[in-house]
C-alpha cells in the first residue's frame, strides 16, 4: 500500500512538472523571403508571443539587431548578412526559445 501510494505521488508530481515546463516554451519559427526574414511566436496553446523581444546573432554570436513581436507575434526585417542565424523570442519570466536559420536558406531568400 505505501508504495502504491509513492507511485501515484509520483507520477502526479511527473505530471504536474510537465505542464510547468510546457508553460515556458514558446515556438519560434523563422523563413527567408524576398530579401527579408520572417519570424512568427506563439505559446504552446497557440496564443502569440505579444511584445516579445526578438535578438538575432550571427555565427559569432554578435548581436546584429533587436526587435519585438506584433501583436499576432510576428517580426520581420532585412537580411542583415548572409551567415548563420540564430533567432531569439523572449517572452518574459522564463518563456525563451531559438530559431536557427542556415547561411544556405538565408542565401537562398535574397
């Protein structure tokens, strides 16, 4: 009986901790088109990221130019250089997450 009870314990303990992390994922995802870069944020249960804070670093991780989220969680802008890109989403209190955008895709865009 008392392990039956840890059992449960556990398991609700399992998932409880894994609708907290799913709370602080936020989607991020990011295309090349006609010379500019798109980037889309939204959370898990298809809300989008408003006001987030958009960072996009090159292959270097220089930081070559900060934006932020519409209020359909959309950002887009110029290709900066043709490199690697890493984009990030901050959404505040722990919602993060990155997108990585090829050199060949950011090329293929122009």
């Amino acid at each position: 009986m008392k392990v039956m009870r840890y059992g449960v314990f556990t398991v609700v303990t399992l998932l409880l901790l894994h609708g907290a992390a799913l709370a602080h994922r936020v989607n991020v995802f990011a295309y090349v088109e006609a010379g500019k870069i798109y980037t889309e944020g939204y959370f898990p249960d298809g809300k989008p990221v408003v006001g987030g804070k958009v960072l996009v670093h090159d292959s270097t991780n220089r930081l070559l130019l900060e934006g932020t989220t519409n209020d359909e969680g959309l950002f887009s802008f110029d290709i900066p250089l043709d490199d690697d890109l890493t984009i990030v989403i901050d959404a505040g209190m722990g919602h993060r997450n990155s997108f990585e955008l090829k050199k060949a895709d950011v090329e293929a865009g122009r």
